[in-house]
C-alpha cells in the first residue's frame, strides 16, 4: 500500500482564500463529552441507590449556532472550559449530596442544574452571542441517562 504525503501544505491567501472558509450557512451541532466520578445517595427511595455509592458519570454538552467566517460555530476549547469551570470541577470525586443545591441526586435534577450552569456560563462569557446551549445528556450508567433540550428549559411551568 502506498501513501501519498503532501508536498506542500495548503497555504491561506495562495491556496484558498479568507472568503472560502466558511462553507454554509446553515446551523450546526457541535457536541463535547466529559466523564468524571462522584458519590451520592437518595433519598424517599427503596432501591439500591438509597445507599451511598458512586458512578463513573458521562456527560455531553450540546451546542448550536451558525458558523462564523472562518466555519467555526464554537472552539471545543471553550466549550470544556466552561462544563469544566461550572460543572465537572465542582462534581469530579465529591460527594454530590454535599456540593450540589438542596435536591435529591438523581440524574433527572442533576441535568436540569447542570444545564443552568452552563447555560449561565456561556451568557457569562458574552463572547458567543450566535451559540445557544441546545441539549445536556447526563448517563449514570453506561446505559442509562438523563437529557434536557433547550425547548424543555423554555416551557412554561
């Protein structure tokens, strides 16, 4: 099998031009997962997980927007700052019923104020005016998981 290795690289202003970068104008997901573990127990609850224990929890952060001219809707980067500083650090081998508001710990509570923190975040930032936090996914288990859309977050009680 042979392989071709470029010769040259593709050079910005003699190969392709700054109004060729973006591509479309269509919106897009753009989707950055996180692991972390952390402890908890419920409570007004008679199965297993009324004692303590702890999960190994996968969350994916959803965004959407339009790209901008370069075709970058958000950097990856900045979407891990953020769950990183408002989420993951504050949970990451804690005791979820010690540092989270007062609720029970499921994943169904957990979703929603993780949501709020990095919706908060992203608004805090202010640097993304055209992204808008579309969906948070929070798995206990491999095989089990929590989600919030946006249009959930924005129906009327």
């Amino acid at each position: 099998m042979s392989y071709d290795i470029p010769s040259d690289i593709q050079r910005l202003g003699r190969d392709i031009q700054e109004n060729q970068l973006k591509y479309h104008h269509k919106s897009v997901l753009v989707s950055k997962e996180f692991t972390f573990d952390s402890a908890h127990h419920l409570h007004c609850y008679e199965g297993k997980c009324k004692s303590l224990h702890g999960h190994t929890y996968k969350l994916q952060v959803i965004m959407r927007g339009k790209v901008d001219h370069r075709g970058i809707a958000i950097d990856f980067g900045d979407i891990k700052r953020i769950a990183k500083q408002r989420v993951i650090d504050r949970l990451d081998h804690r005791y979820l019923n010690e540092v989270l508001p007062p609720m029970n710990t499921t994943a169904e509570n957990m979703v929603v104020w993780m949501y709020e923190e990095i919706h908060r975040g992203l608004l805090d930032e202010g640097v993304h005016p055209n992204i808008q936090l579309e969906e948070i996914r929070l798995w206990e288990t491999p095989t089990s998981y929590a989600a919030i859309t946006r249009a959930m977050m924005e129906e009327d009680v």
